[in-house]
C-alpha cells in the first residue's frame, strides 16, 4: 500500500482499498546541536529501505519495496546501480506530508509549461505522464539558536554646509546661487546585540538548484509530524549532501545578514558603517525534516532541465530551455512587420 495524500490514509493503487496509517501526532522536539555533532549517524530511513546512486548526478536515493529505483528525479537518467541498504544517518524528525496528488501537480506543470513562451515543443511532453514527476522528500535542516554579537563599526550624521554656484537663467543670464550641501561626518560606535533565532532552514541537498528551492518558500512547517517510515510507501527520499555541521555553517550565513542589520540599527545615526562582527551562539538545537516535493527531469540539446513543485501549496519553479525557432520566427515576423511599415510610410 502506498500513502494517499487525498485521504491521507494508506491506499492499495490496484484496487483503491484504504486503511488507517499508522502515524503518530505531537510536537517534533529538537535536538541539541553539540551532542549531535560529536556522535556518529546510525538510524535508517526505515528497516526496508534501499539505497541507490545515480551515476548521472550523484544523488543517493532511498526508497522502500515494492518502490523500484527506476529513473532518477533529479536528472532523468536511467539509475542501473543495484540497489543496497541504506547507510546510516541521521534520522529524519518530522515530514511535512504530500498534500498535492500526482496529477494534480501535473496539471500545475502544464500550466506552467502553456506560460512559457518560446518553449520548445518537446518540453512539453513532460507534463505527461510518461515524462512525469517524481514524489520525494528532500531533506532540510533546522536550526535555532541564541547569539550574542560585538560589533565594532562607525555611525555616520549628516549636515550642511551653504555653498555659491552660478546658473543660467531663463535669458541667457548667469546669476549667482546658493544650495545646501549635505555632508557626512563620521564618528566610531561599537556595542553589543543578541537575537533569538527559531527554525532557520537550510536545504541539505545539491541535486536541485537551490534558487528553485528558495522560490518553493514557504513551508507550512506548523503542519510537520513525527517521521514514520510509512511516509515513504509510493514515494523516495533523498539523503542528506548537507552534513550536519555544513548546514549549521550555512545558516551562520544566513543569520549573519540579520545579525548586521541589528548592529546598524543599534548603531544610529543616518548612516551606518559596520566594520567587525564577532558572534557566539548558545543553546542550538536542530531538526532533520523531509519536505515534499515533485520533481521533473528533461533532457534537451545535451542538457537537463528541472521543475520543481512545492506537493504542498502547488507552485511551480524550474529552469526551460530556449526554442532558437521560436525566437527566429518572432524576429522576422517583427523585421517583416517593421519593413512592411517602411513601405506604406513610403507610399505615403
């Protein structure tokens, strides 16, 4: 039986009977940063889960029996490894649950598809089933953390100073003229700030543009449940590319922009020079989430072209490839239209 996110209850795709799944509900409690970081990976997915690598980009997948490895979702090629068991890692929290169903996100890539412009022809087969998608749950961390930042840095006031200038007036005329100037004078700050930083997501895998994941945004991340393997029955997981302590390095990154901006603000003035930052982080905690998404590969001119669709809210986001004829007919129906004009204006 594979899970139905229609009913959200397990599903037999053979003759459609259901029965209850057996998910538990609650909070999804974090873990403490240091310890995690200090101990090794050793849970799986599920008892039954099988592991493969895609030899076209690399991406681990993990999918339960009688799932089969099949194509890859990531760059459609064909997967050709024997499938093994999964390795160790750390185990996934919480999963936010397929909500969209297979075709309804098909219909969301064929609108998508009908609004691109200039696509070639064949970039629309994806959108049918024998060029489909693929369900997967990509894996994501979450941090949140205490820091506290010393900051050293300048703040800038502004004032005026009246200047003379000459300008022309309406005849001709040069006339002498005032204007107030404005200049800024600097002055050296420094303090300290502290923020509360609560689930920073960070994207642990490489096999999707991150841009596409980014505009996937946002998740509905009051809607997690506890993990249970039967969320992966019908569907893959992708492990993680992100490590645990790479992930927490990239959401330093990302609190960093925050952190300056309180610094400026901290520091007044009308501007702001923020010149050195040094930040401690204190009671982090972390969760492994499985986010779901539907993805599509499509191979053209030599080159693989992704769609991503959020199987929650629906939206599409992906790279297209250019029709060169499309855009050459366009051009010269516009040079055609151009030259027409010249002609009648030249009759004219």
């Amino acid at each position: 039986m594979q899970f139905d996110p229609a009913s959200e209850q397990l599903k037999c795709p053979f003759c459609g009977q259901t029965a209850p799944a057996p998910f538990s509900a609650g909070p999804v409690a974090p873990h403490p940063l240091e310890a995690a970081l200090a101990a090794a990976p050793q849970a799986a997915l599920s008892s039954q889960a099988l592991q493969v690598t895609c030899q076209g980009c690399g991406s681990a997948v993990v999918f339960e029996p009688p799932e089969v490895a099949g194509v890859c979702p990531f760059c459609g090629s064909p997967i050709v490894a024997e499938p093994k068991t999964a390795d160790p890692l750390i185990a996934p929290d919480a999963v936010l649950v397929f909500k969209l169903a297979k075709t309804a996100a098909q219909e969301s890539v064929t609108k998508w598809l009908a609004s691109r412009w200039f696509a070639p022809n064949a970039l629309k087969r994806m959108a049918h089933p024998e060029h489909g998608i693929s369900g997967v749950y990509l894996p994501f961390w979450s941090y949140s953390t205490d820091t506290r930042t010393a900051y050293r840095g300048e703040r800038g006031e502004y004032y005026y100073v009246t200047e003379d200038y000459e300008d022309t007036d309406g005849q001709g005329h040069t006339v002498h003229r005032t204007r107030q100037v404005r200049h800024t004078r600097w002055y050296p700050a420094s303090g300290e700030v502290a923020r509360r930083f609560e689930d920073e997501l960070i994207s642990a895998t490489r096999a999707v543009v991150e841009s596409h994941l980014n505009a996937l945004q946002p998740w509905d991340l009051s809607a997690l449940r506890p993990y249970d393997p039967a969320y992966l029955a019908g569907f893959k997981a992708q492990r993680y590319q992100l490590d645990l302590a790479g992930g927490f390095d990239a959401a330093k990154q990302v609190m960093a922009v925050r952190i300056e901006q309180d610094a400026a603000a901290d520091i007044g003035g009308d501007e702001q020079r923020v010149e050195e930052v040094k930040t401690e982080y204190a009671n982090s905690t972390f969760r492994h989430l499985l986010l779901p998404v539907w993805v599509g590969a499509y191979r053209f001119g030599g080159k693989v072209y992704q769609l991503a669709v959020n199987a929650r809210a629906g939206s599409v986001h992906g790279d297209r490839p250019w029709s060169v004829w499309k855009i050459g007919a366009l051009v010269l129906a516009v040079l055609a239209l151009l030259l027409l004009a010249a002609l009648l204006l030249g009759q004219h």
